[in-house]
DNA sequence: TGATTTTTGTACCGTATTGTATAAAAATAG
DNA sequence: CTATTTTTATACAATACGGTACAAAAATCA
C-alpha cells in the first residue's frame, strides 16, 4: 500500500485530475474510433493541452492501451459482480443490463468501448489484439465459471457444456454490444437478452406457453 | 438488359476494372479500417490515381459506402444459398464455415468487413449506421426464416421461438466475427461454431454423452 | 528572497492527407 | 489529318495531424 494522501509535491501543481482525464479521453475514443480521433479532440475533451498529454500518458496509442485495460478490468469487475451469489438466471439478467446501461450510457448509444473500437484496431495492431482477445477470453471464462458452477449445483441439467453455453453467452453480449452501436432501440436489445437467457438456462417450463409478459 | 458488350466508347480506355478496384478498395479498408485508410493507400491498391478514384467513385466516404452495399449484398446471396435446400444442421454450418473462409480469407486474419469496420464508423456516420444495422438485420431474417421452416417441418420442436434463437445464432456469427480478428486461431472458432449448432438445433440425443466427433 | 522543480501554455516543425487543377495520352468521329 | 472525347498522370494547394521545443507560471526548499 503506498500513501495517497499529500506527500507534499515540489512543482506546480497539476490541473487536471488523472480519472477524469481518462474518463473523458476515453469517452472521445469511444465514439470516434481510434483512428478518426485527434489529439485535438483528446485535448480539449481532457482540458489537458498536448504537452501534458505526452507527459501524464505517453502518445495516442500508449493513451489508448491504458484506456483498454481500464475497460477490460472494469468489465471483469463489473461481470464478477453480477455473476456472484445469484441464481444464474438473475446473474446473467444483470451483465446483460449492465451492459445496456453502458452502451447506452451516453448522449447517442455508442456500444461496447472494445468491440466498438478495438476490433477494427486489432488487425493492424499486435498489442491492441493481444489485449482485446484477452479481455474477451475473460469474458467466456467469468461465463463458464459460472454456467458449470449452476450445472454442478443443479441449476443446469446435468448434461449441458458450460463452455460451449458460455460461448453463447458472450455472442449475446457482442450482439447487444454491435446492435446498439448499430442503432437498435434498447427495449428490442432488453428483449433480445431476455430471451438468450431463456434459451441458456432452459425454458422456465412452469409458463403455460413459450413466451408472455416477462414480468418478474 | 443493358448491351454490355461494346458500345464502341468514345475517349481513352480505361486502364482498371472497376470489380477488381473495388475488391482491392475493399482488402485495403478491411485490414485498415475506415478511418486509417488513406486514399494514397486506396490508390496504390486500386492502381488508380486519385483523379480517376474520384470520378470512378466519388470520395473516400461515397467509395466506403458504395463497398458496405457491395458487401451487404455478398452476405445475403451467400447465406441463401447456405440455408436453402438443406438439413437445418447442415446449412447453419454451411453459414459458418463460409464465414470462418472468408474471416480467414485475407494474409492474416480479418473477420468480417461490416463488423471489423463498420461497427466503429456506425457511431458517428449516420448512413453507415443505418446500412450496418439493416445489414444485420437482414442476417437475423435469414436466419430466422430457415429456423421457422425448420420448426413448421418438424426439424425443431413445436415450442421453438425462431425469432430468439436467430438472433443467438447472430450472436454465434459475431463471435467467429469478432474473435478471428482478434486472433483466435480458426480451429477454436470452428468448434464454437459446431457447439453453437447443437445447441440451437438441440442435442443431437442419439449419441452416447454429449459431444463426440460430429462426423457427418 | 532566491534557487529548484514540475506543470502549463503557446508556438512551431515536418509530414501526411484530402481534394483539385492542368496537361498529356489514347481512343473515336468526321 | 484534325477535332473531340474520355481517361491518365503529375503537380499542386490548403489544411490537418502527431509530436516537441521553449518560455512562463506555480508550487516547494533552503
């Protein structure tokens, strides 16, 4: 643990506050793309003029890696939060919702921050595919985890393959991830992933037919 | 029918072919992505200077379009022809396989040219957004279609819902999408694919346990 | 108060990029 | 052979971009 509070720094004093920088780099990456956003863009949207941008992150690719890991560890965070101490069917509810309330997060819907920019990155860029299939292996492997949890516990029938359902699991969210991004309204998407739920878990059978009011 | 043989033109002969051109425009924004893409690139690719790319096809933006549309296209007639005139089974895997050879299809792996690019355009184009997503949803028809058939014909179970499980087997397509870009070796995808299809279809019930060679 | 350290703000450099102007080339028409 | 048409090829203009040099500003230390 290293203190945080004031070690009583020598120069001038920063003025801009490092999350909020990132968060706001982040949020221009988001919905430009890597390529198409400038270092315009980064500064004014940062309020940090190019210099100090050089000097707190590095270059634009070095700013947009860090911006990645950070997704890829709030992701990861994010999904063991809703997957943990949950019956599956509520777990997989909420990351589907979460995910929704962040692709629709801000002023336009904007999808997943790496499938909506690091894909296109990937094929050109070593470190940025690297990372990406990482954060997305993650992804299958916070599903499985769970799916063979439920079938071990007898949520799941006993025959099902937690890694082929997780695979599923992770198209679902890749096709709220593009379709938002794409302009699909959010109540077709909340349906959508309803219904892939209702399909990973097995049908409720206690419903008379296939599909009626989801409520509750 | 238009005479295409020879009209007998007038000027200088054009020294490219616009089908070729376009594939060659078309390799180039792939790997590239839109916004990365510069017409210098475009140029030596298509070997058409910049004057003719202009009048051939407009600018950078018109040029990308005209290849979204080109691609649309090429995805619809291919998933017809997988889906029609074959076991449910067996043209899901038609679907994917197909997918998988072009994915694969360049130097170095590339996914899919409307995911892989035009996802992170969609955000701030208004008309690429708009083509991407009834691009999609034209793969979710599809499917859904064939999947309809198959329950009206008995291959699937009365209680079926095509409608959600097309859009899982979209969900099936964006992750051999999204993962051959980003590195996932062909082989892994190949047997997402597999997996997804039993799982869609349902198991296969007739086998002993539950995956074994899918040989025929 | 004066020296030192760190960050800010501005200006700048070299290059890349998009788009076009213009002349040469290569064909047909008369 | 000359005029016309269409495309090619080169050059160019205007701007945008990534990245950095340098001096002023704002803090601490002695």
């Amino acid at each position: 643990m290293v203190q945080k509070s004031s070690p009583a720094k020598r120069g001038r004093p920063r003025a801009y506050d490092e999350e909020t920088a990132l968060a706001q780099a982040m949020r221009v990456f988001w919905t430009g793309g890597y390529a198409a956003t400038s270092l315009d863009e980064l500064s004014a949207a940062t309020r940090m003029n190019r210099p100090s941008l050089y000097a707190a992150f590095g270059d634009k690719q070095a700013l947009y890696r860090t911006l990645i890991e950070r997704y890829r560890a709030m992701a990861r965070a994010a999904m063991a939060e809703a997957l943990a101490g949950r019956p599956l069917r509520e777990g997989l509810r909420r990351v589907y919702d979460g995910a929704l309330s962040i692709y629709f997060g801000g002023k336009e819907p904007r999808g997943c921050f790496m499938i909506g920019t690091a894909v296109t990155e990937a094929a050109s860029d070593r470190t940025v595919r690297a990372s990406l299939n990482e954060g997305l292996r993650e992804i299958d492997a916070a599903f499985e985890a769970r799916l063979r949890q439920a079938r071990d516990d007898g949520e799941l029938a006993r025959g099902t393959d937690p890694a082929a359902l997780a695979k599923l699991a992770s198209g679902t969210l890749y096709f709220l991830a593009i379709r938002s991004r794409a302009g699909e309204p959010r109540t077709v998407l909340e349906r959508a992933a309803d219904d892939a739920i209702g399909l990973i878990c097995g049908a409720p059978r206690r419903e008379t037919s296939a599909q009626a009011g989801a409520s509750e």
